[in-house]
C-alpha cells in the first residue's frame, strides 16, 4: 500500500463523520431559523436583491449560487467561533446576516433548469428527506427543539427578573 493509501484509510472515515455532523448541525439549525429568516427577509433590502435575482438566467443565477455558497459557509464556523469565545450576541448576527444573505441571493427555482442542478439536487434532496425521517434524526431534532425552548424560557425568566 502507498502512503497516499494508507492515509486515505485512516482519514477517510474520520472526514464523513466530520462532515455528517457538520451537515446535520447546519440542517437543524436552519430549520429552526428558517421562520425567523423568512420575516426578515421580507425587508425592503431583501426584496430587492431577491427581485434582482429573479431578473437573472439560469447560468448567472448558478454563478450566484457558488459564490455564496464559497463566501458565505464559513461563516457557520466563524459564527461558532465567536459564541464558544463569549461572544454570543456577535456570532448570532454573523450567522443570521449570513444565512439570509444566502437564503436571499440562491433562487432554486431558476437553477432547477439546469438538468444537471436539478438532478443533482433532487438526489441531495431525497437523501436528505431520507435521513430527515430516521428515527434517531427525530429523536435529536426534538432534543434540539427541547433546547431551544428550555433557552428561550430561560432568557424570559432572566429578562423578567432584570437581568440582560
């Protein structure tokens, strides 16, 4: 076996639990944003860069949709990494600025008519459905949902006592 082989195999596994979790931790976490997102993207600056976009064909709609998707997804880190440093307020914006951004400039409709896009979107799609209906995806997205409440509650209670 080559060098290149042997690490291939050690890493190989390493890499797909990284990025499986990446990918279930972003999914959760957009779908609890995705109603808050949704108001605010009905501002008047939203609307116009997404009307702009429609305005757009297919192939620089594509182009639109890489660039956010290369500028914009290391946000998700850099957002975690100013809420693990005590920055809690300052990574939420980061994220939220970020995930509207992108929400607002990656118009599907219009990059489903690109068969390659469409196709290889309906097959990520499907597995993430797929995955989305497995048993331990419920049970964790229900503890998510549980944090989530216990958080909210507890920044009531903390607000209602005078503390910010």
């Amino acid at each position: 076996m080559t060098r290149r082989a042997i690490l291939k195999t050690i890493f190989e596994p390493f890499v797909i639990v990284v990025a499986a979790v990446y990918f279930a931790l972003d999914a959760l976490a957009l779908s609890s944003l995705k109603p808050f997102l949704k108001k605010i993207a009905n501002l008047k600056l939203f609307k116009f860069i997404a009307l702009w976009v429609a305005s757009l064909g297919p192939y620089p709609t594509l182009a639109l949709f890489l660039i956010p998707l290369i500028l914009l997804e290391p946000i998700k880190p850099l957002s975690a990494y100013f809420v693990a440093s005590g920055q809690f307020k300052l990574g939420m914006l980061v994220l939220i600025v970020g995930e509207i951004l992108k929400i607002t400039i990656v118009e599907r409709e219009k990059l489903l008519t690109i068969k390659a896009f469409a196709f290889v979107y309906d097959f990520v799609s499907g597995w993430l459905t797929w995955i989305q209906a497995l048993p331990p995806w419920q049970v964790v997205k229900h503890s998510f949902d549980d944090f989530i409440h216990w958080a909210r509650k507890l920044n009531h209670d903390a607000r209602a006592r005078g503390f910010q």
